[in-house]
C-alpha cells in the first residue's frame, strides 16, 4: 500500500529540539480521522481513501547514521500503532538496523537494485526521479513508487528549475508506478498535483513550519481527498465520451 501523503524531514527539522513531540503528533492525527478514512490504498487508481494513509520519511542528509538510528527506534512504535509507514530517506544501512517499513534512494544513494536484494521483497523502495527516462529506470529497478520534482520551485532545491505538474502527469501516465509529487506542493496546490496524475504528496515546510504540523497534515489529507474525488470525476466524464 503506498501512501498518498508523504512527510518529510530535513536536516533542520531533526535538529528542532520538539520533532520527537512534533512527529509523533503528526503519527496520532490518524486516529482522529474517520475509521472509513483508514482503510487501504490502491497502488496507483483514481479510488481509495487518503485519510489514513500516511507516509512519515527520516530524511537528513547530514544527520548521522547513529542519530538516525536513535529517532528510527523512538518513532518505529507510534508509528506503527498509529498506521503510518515509517521511512528512512537515503540511509540503506538505518533502514535494515531498524527494520523500519522500507527505504527511499535518491540520486547519492545505493542503486535501487542493490537495495531491492538487500531489501527483500516485503518492504517498500522509493526513488526519486526527475525525468521520463529516470522514471522508467527506477521503474525496471524494482521500485514500489516514485518521488518526481521538483514539481514547483522550492528552497530546498534552490537554483532546480520547477519540472511542472504536466511533465509530472506525463510520467505518472507512462510508468506502471505511483507517482508522487514533490516540490513546492502547498496545501492549496495539493489537489491540482492529484488531479494532473500524481497518486499523491510530498511535503516539507507545508508541514513542518506550520505552527501545528498535526493540523496541517490534516489540511494537506483533506486537499488530497479533494483531488481524488475531482480526478474520479474527470475519469467518468472521460468514460461517457469514449
């Protein structure tokens, strides 16, 4: 089951000395969403709820393995009590010493196909990708979703042109994947990148630099639920003219 919303760190927000509290705020907004909300999440279609799917990464590229390790172990259990996929970004070594639910690579980490052996077939791999040709790469690598963008100009690619949510729609028509969008996805863009083919979110600063992060992944759930609801409809009007 792949997550629609994913929520993700920085090195800077693992250095915040509330992340422990925040994070585990941000795993119990689950429980105060509707049972029907929590159900499970098709891997790439139109149908599904958003509401209970959630997908927290530990990412810090300059954050070491021990600490990583540390916050991995401290999260593993609010995380899995709550629903929410607990994921390292990066750290392959951090994934298999905790055992946390899988592994997301990025362009310096280990290929995806050594970490897919090392893996094993019951835990997520995701890769970040920002091409047609990287997509359909990862796609053939063993890959379980795709991270693409930066979708909008963000702050934490300074200088990375924005990919855009067509060229995003475009690979997520073309590789048998979920896609998810990553970039400059706000809360207020959130359901248009559902609507132009993304299977769901990322997020940085739209969750962490909220005075609540708990609210804001509630806001964020809800957008995604708009999108889904709105792609649906575009598909049945499709279905009558075809």
């Amino acid at each position: 089951m792949i997550p629609r919303l994913h929520v993700v760190t920085d090195d800077q927000v693992l250095g915040r000395p509330d992340f422990e509290t925040r994070a585990r705020e941000v795993c119990e907004v689950l429980e105060t969403r509707e049972p029907a909300d929590r159900g499970g999440v098709d891997r790439g279609g139109v149908g599904g709820s958003a509401g209970g799917s959630v997908a927290l990464h530990l990412r810090g590229p300059h954050t070491t393995g021990r600490e990583l390790i540390r916050l991995a172990r401290v999260l593993c259990e609010p995380a899995a009590a709550c629903g929410v996929t607990l994921l390292v970004n990066d750290r392959l070594d951090v994934a298999l010493a905790v055992e946390v639910a899988g592994v997301h690579l990025g362009s310096r980490s280990v290929p995806p196909t050594q970490a897919r052996r090392l893996l094993g077939a019951n835990r997520l791999l995701g890769v970040s990708v920002h091409s047609e040709s990287e997509a359909a790469e990862a796609t053939e690598s063993g890959a379980d979703y795709l991270f693409f963008g930066p979708v909008f100009e963000t702050p934490s690619h300074s200088g990375v042109a924005a990919r855009g949510a067509e060229l995003m729609g475009r690979v997520a028509s073309r590789v048998d994947l979920p896609v998810v969008g990553i970039g400059g996805v706000t809360p207020e863009r959130a359901a248009a990148v559902i609507t132009s083919g993304a299977h769901g979110v990322a997020a940085i600063r739209g969750i962490w630099d909220a005075p609540s992060p708990a609210d804001a992944v509630q806001v964020y759930l809800d957008a995604v639920e708009r999108g889904l609801r709105e792609k649906r409809v575009i598909r049945e009007k499709r279905a009558i003219f075809e």
